[in-house]
C-alpha cells in the first residue's frame, strides 16, 4: 500500500512566524528572482538529502509541496508565499494553517501528473514520501533536476535505523536553511520540543502498555514498524511498539504474530476510506482476537495518520497519544 496519506490543537510558532512571511519574497520570476538570488544571504547552500546533493543558489520561489506534512511544514515555517502548489492531503489542515493553505493552488487531490507538475513552473519539489517521486510517473528526482528542479524527499524515508527527534531536528533544520529562514526553524524545533519533553515528563514513570498499531489490512495487517517515527511516537508517549522489531517503517505481519505478541492497546490510524469504526470492528468481529487483550477489553486509542509521521504535528501525535494512554497522567 502507498505511504501517501484533526488535530488537538494548532502550533503557536505559527503565530510567531506568519507575520514574517513578507521578508520571503514572493514568486516571481525573471531578473526579479536573480535579484533576491545576488541578495540572498547564506548562498549559495548545499545540502545531501537521501543520497542527492544540490546546491541552491538562493531560496526556493515557487514550490510544490508533495504530501500534507511536506506542506504543512512550509505553512508552519510562514512559507506561504512561497508555495507555487500543493498535492495529496490525507485530512484537513491544521486549523491555524487553514486561511494560508486555502490561498494555494491544489495541483491534484493525489499526485499531479508529470505535465501537471512541470506546469505549476516550480524550482523545488518537496515530497513527504518517497512515492512523490515515482519515476514510472515521471517524477523521480534525477528527471527533475535535469529539468533544473531542486528536490527534497522527508528524511524519514532515508534513514538507516531509527527515525526520532534527531531526525526531525533535521528535517525542519534543512527545509528552514533551505528556504533562507533558519531562526524560523529553530523556533519551531524548540517548540516541539518543550511540548514533548512536558509529556515523556509526566509519563516517565507510569507503566507502559505494549501497543499494536493497525494501519489496515484484511488477510494481514499493516502496522508500525521500528523504522519510523511512529515507532518514537509511542514510545514517547509512555507506550511499547510490539513490532518494533520490524525495521521498515511500515510492514504486514500476520494476526497470528499479533495474536502471540499480546498487545494490551491498538493505536488506529485514521485515514482514508475506511472509518475508525469499520477498523474497531474488524478487530471485534475476528474470533481469532477475542482473547487478545487489547480487543478483549476494547482498549482502542485513534491518532491521525497525518499526525504519525516526520512533520510538524508529531508534537501533536506525542501529547494526544500520552493522554489515551495515561489519562491520569498530571
């Protein structure tokens, strides 16, 4: 299945950094762009990104934002203006972000075509998955760049080993220096940060529950591998992954694993044509579960998928879950 896939509260940094977004510029194009380029200060940049090294002369003008949290990043960065489009959201935007998004040009309800894409004129791509850039559609990285687009894929999708806060750190670090507006990042990164720290505080000593995370599926089940940063976020939340053995980000295993590893919690991601109610009873109606204990004591908890990968709403993701998880936590 393809990882291209509201929340309980908007991040204040927004309001901190969406009043700076007029010392951005805007898209223009032209000697207009060469001009912002021979003023940019910290340019020329270059960055490896998952394997691809590229050199920016100066700050994006007008990209395309692939997936919700490629999207939702820029927004959170006050890089509205800066947006040529967006494609493939997965639910709403966050709320704070909502008057800003509704300004930008949706490209695709999924991925844009080859054409579509090429004709947004962008000089920068940024895909949240690496399913942005299929190069059966036309749209892998080395394709762009010899059209002269820059390109970024989330680093949770290159990462060997585990994906957490370091690598969010660097996700919102990179994307901030990219754009010219690194003290935005840094702003950000400190947010998020306080408002985790608040929770693996006041969780540190609570028993932790040993949590399956069901993603989809019928005859196996999608879950939550030890890759990503899905993993981290149950973990910071004061729960156990019982796949994180599993090192992809997301992987099938069979509800016969599920049933010998006896997870006293499902995590649901919600997202997509199927309801978290439809998912709830999928698990209730299989007689295989029945004395699984998770599903024997209904024990469901519900995040968006949105909110479980490498972006800006994993402090979301932390304070939600920590709060279903342990809801006499102080």
């Amino acid at each position: 299945m393809s990882r291209s896939r509201t929340v309980l509260r908007a991040m204040f940094p927004l309001v901190l950094l969406m009043p700076l977004a007029a010392c951005g510029g805007s898209a223009e194009g032209g000697d207009d762009r060469a001009q912002g380029a021979a003023a940019a200060p910290g340019f020329p940049y270059t960055v490896t990104n998952c394997g691809v090294t590229s050199t920016f002369q100066s700050p994006p003008r007008r990209a395309v934002a692939m997936n919700q949290h490629a999207t939702e990043l820029l927004l959170a960065l006050g890089l509205q203006d800066r947006i040529a489009g967006s494609a493939y959201l997965d639910d709403a935007v966050l709320p704070a972000y909502r008057p800003a998004y509704d300004k930008i040009k949706v490209l695709a309800k999924e991925y844009p075509s080859k054409e579509t894409l090429l004709g947004a004129d962008p000089d920068f791509v940024y895909g949240g998955y690496a399913s942005a850039f299929d190069k059966a559609q036309g749209r892998d990285r080395a394709g762009l760049a010899q059209a002269g687009i820059n390109s970024r894929l989330n680093v949770e999708y290159c990462t060997p080993g585990t994906v957490g806060f370091d690598q969010l750190k660097t996700e919102i670090t990179e994307v901030a220096r990219t754009f010219g507006v690194p003290e935005r990042g840094a702003v950000l990164i400190a947010d998020e940060e306080r408002r985790i720290g608040a929770v693996t505080a006041r969780v540190k000593d609570k028993p932790r529950p040993s949590v399956f995370v069901y993603d989809s599926g019928e005859a196996t089940a999608s879950t939550s591998g030890g890759g990503g940063i899905g993993n981290e976020i149950v973990t910071l939340s004061g729960g156990t992954n019982v796949f994180a053995d599993l090192k992809d980000t997301f992987g099938d295993v069979s509800w016969e694993k599920v049933i010998e590893r006896k997870p006293e919690v499902v995590l649901i991601y919600d997202y997509g044509g199927t309801t978290v109610e439809a998912k709830k009873q999928r698990l209730l109606n299989d007689p295989a579960l029945a004395e699984v204990p998770a599903v024997k004591n209904r024990r469901f908890v519900v995040l968006p998928l949105s909110s479980a990968v490498l972006g800006v709403r994993v402090a979301d993701a932390v304070e939600s879950l920590g709060h279903q998880l342990h809801p006499d936590a102080a």
